[in-house]
C-alpha cells in the first residue's frame, strides 16, 4: 500500500515550502513507479530502496539522494518491491539562495548531492541510508538544510522569492508587465534573473502554476465538466487544455483520469 505525508517544518519556512513522505511497502511490485510532473518547485530527493532507483524505466540510475532543478519534462522514477522516499521541496530561487547554482543548470535534471563542495554533502547520503527510521532521518535533511541557511548566510533574492509566491498563489493568473511594473524591474532583467534563479522564464513559470492550479482540482475530484475546469483556469478551449496538461504530463486530462483515479467520467 502506498503512503503520502506532508510535513511543514516551521524552522525552514524561509526556503522550503514542504517535505514530503512517500512510502510503498508492497513487497511484490515488479515494478514500483512514481510519476511526476512539472509544479514549479526545485528540491532533495531521497530514496530508500533494496533495488537500483531506475529514471523513465530504461534511461539511467539515480543517487539514493539528488539534487534536483525545475521539472518540467514529466518524468517517472522506478524501484522494485518496497520503497520510501523523502522530497524536500525548495521555493524556486532557492536553489541559487542555498547552493549558488545557476537554476537553469538542474532545469529537467539532477545532480549526485555528495558531488556538491564541503563535506557535509559528500556524506550525507550515508548517514541517512544507515538510518532506518523516517523521523531521524527527516531530521537529518532538515538540519542540512538549516545549517546552509546558518552558515553559508545565502544572498536571497526577495524579488524572485516575492515574484514566484505570487506567481504560485494566484495559479498562474497574474500579468507579467503588472508584476514587473510592481518591482520596478526591465521586462529583460526580469527574464534574465528568472533564468538564473528558478531555471526557467516567467511565462513558463507562469503556465506551470496553472497547469498545477487544475491538477490540484482534477486529482481532488471537486469539478463538474472538464470544459467548466478549463475555462475557470483561463484556458480559452479544451484544445488548448488538452494541449497543455498533455505537454506536461504525457496524457489529455481524460486519459489522466482514466490512468490515475478511480472518478467515473459520466458526464466530466
């Protein structure tokens, strides 16, 4: 059976928006798959499992723990028999803020975490494979994260951070130039320091709030037609719906459905 957990911890508000806990303990799965897909947020990905941890089924072996940037790409990560990971999921400039990366390098990748400098990152991934309880080792990650903020002192950019927030809470319903205008920042500056802070331009950015916005809507079941989904959400048709959520995920929103849940499509 398969587990879902959400954590908040207050003393990393500043640069983390969530941890999440997922656990599956069936021991038989031949093949044990996670889909996902583009929601705006960077993070710490890692993985507990007795078999290798396999990206898109064939395409290459992951680290047990990873560094990862802007996805947008959907993307399926696979193990066999029982897995657990933990996903620290950073607000989007945080990747520049914490490790000084240009977020543009990570954007549909990753990076082995022992790989980044000082010695903390090149052994932590072994001090939390030789922990078995989950607590101690969410503690582990958010102490790692919580002395980069202490010691390192990272230069946020309150721009990025404030930009994105609003981008995020408004679901992608938001005018650039509004916002640009609000900041007192170039349209080109603007473009430029979205490349290098979260990895990718404000009007991506922007479309993959609202694609999230309705699968958020879509996989709580809290909608009446498909169409009515897609026009709330700004879409102009359901071509264009179709189109995008298809452009994220791999699927239209009804083969999503289908695929993903167990919601009966008369009438959606």
């Amino acid at each position: 059976m398969r587990t879902f957990k959400t954590l908040y911890p207050p003393e990393l508000k500043a640069v983390v928006k969530k941890i999440t806990v997922i656990t599956d303990d069936n021991p038989f799965a031949v093949l044990n798959s996670i889909p996902y897909f583009a929601d705006g947020l960077p993070g710490i990905y890692f993985q507990e499992s007795g078999h290798d941890i396999i990206l898109n089924r064939n395409e290459r072996k992951l680290s047990r723990l990873f560094l990862y940037g802007q996805t947008v790409k959907p993307i399926t990560i696979s193990t066999i028999g029982t897995f657990k990971a933990i996903i620290v999921h950073f607000f989007p400039p945080a990747l520049k803020s914490l490790y000084g990366i240009d977020a543009h390098e990570l954007t549909d990748t990753c990076m082995d975490y022992s790989l980044l400098p000082g010695a903390e990152a090149a052994d932590l991934k072994d001090r939390l494979l030789e922990e078995t309880n989950t607590s101690i080792q969410i503690s582990i990650l958010v102490n790692a994260v919580r002395r980069l903020l202490h010691t390192i002192r990272p230069a946020t950019n309150g721009e990025l951070y404030y930009a994105t927030n609003r981008i995020s809470r408004s679901g992608g319903a938001i005018s650039l130039p509004s916002l640009q205008k609000e900041l007192k920042i170039s349209e080109r500056t603007f473009q430029r320091r979205f490349l290098q802070h979260v990895g990718i331009t404000p009007r991506l950015y922007i479309r993959i709030c609202k694609f999230y916005a309705v699968l958020n809507v879509l996989e709580s079941h809290s909608f009446h037609k498909l169409t009515d989904l897609a026009y709330d959400h700004g879409f102009s048709d359901q071509s264009h719906f179709n189109r995008t959520f298809k452009e994220f995920t791999g699927y239209t929103p009804v083969e999503y459905l289908v695929h993903f849940t167990e919601v009966e499509l008369e009438n959606k």
